[in-house]
C-alpha cells in the first residue's frame, strides 16, 4: 500500500498541541524526532481535504509541512516447518 509522508516542522512549545490536532485527522501513525513530527496516511482521494484541514490548522499554529509519498514493498519470508 502506498501512503504519504508529512513532516512537520514546528517549535518545541507548540509540538504538543500540533500533535493534539494532528490526532483528529486520519493519519495513522506518528514519529515523533528532534525538530519534527512526522505523520503518516495512506494514498487516497481525500488527500486534498487533508491538505485543505492542515491549511486551516495552519491558521490557528505556525508551522511548515512538506509531503512526499512513500512506497512499501511487501516481502514474504519463507517458513519454517517444526517438526
């Protein structure tokens, strides 16, 4: 399944509000790093409402956000019988 990558940049007073807000929004997973929080959703057609969500949540906090996609490659490892 492919998903979008969006990294936010933010300072470190604001960080966990943004993450309170970005919890209502339909990522499904977070990582949290030094200067950023990374957010994750899977590709689909509400995109442009996301995008249009963190526009209005822009207005209520200062911060920058870029997004980029990301691809997964689904590997099946062979199993071993036990005997």
């Amino acid at each position: 399944m492919d998903s979008y990558q969006f990294t936010f940049a933010v300072s470190p007073d604001q960080r966990e509000l943004l993450l309170a807000y970005l919890s209502q929004l339909p990522f499904n997973a977070f990582e949290e790093k030094e200067s950023e929080i990374l957010a994750f959703c899977p590709a689909n057609p509400a995109i442009p409402k996301l995008e249009e969500d963190i526009s209005n949540l822009h207005s209520l906090l200062p911060f920058k956000y870029t997004k980029q996609p990301v691809s997964y490659t689904h590997l099946t490892l062979p199993t071993k019988r036990i005997v």
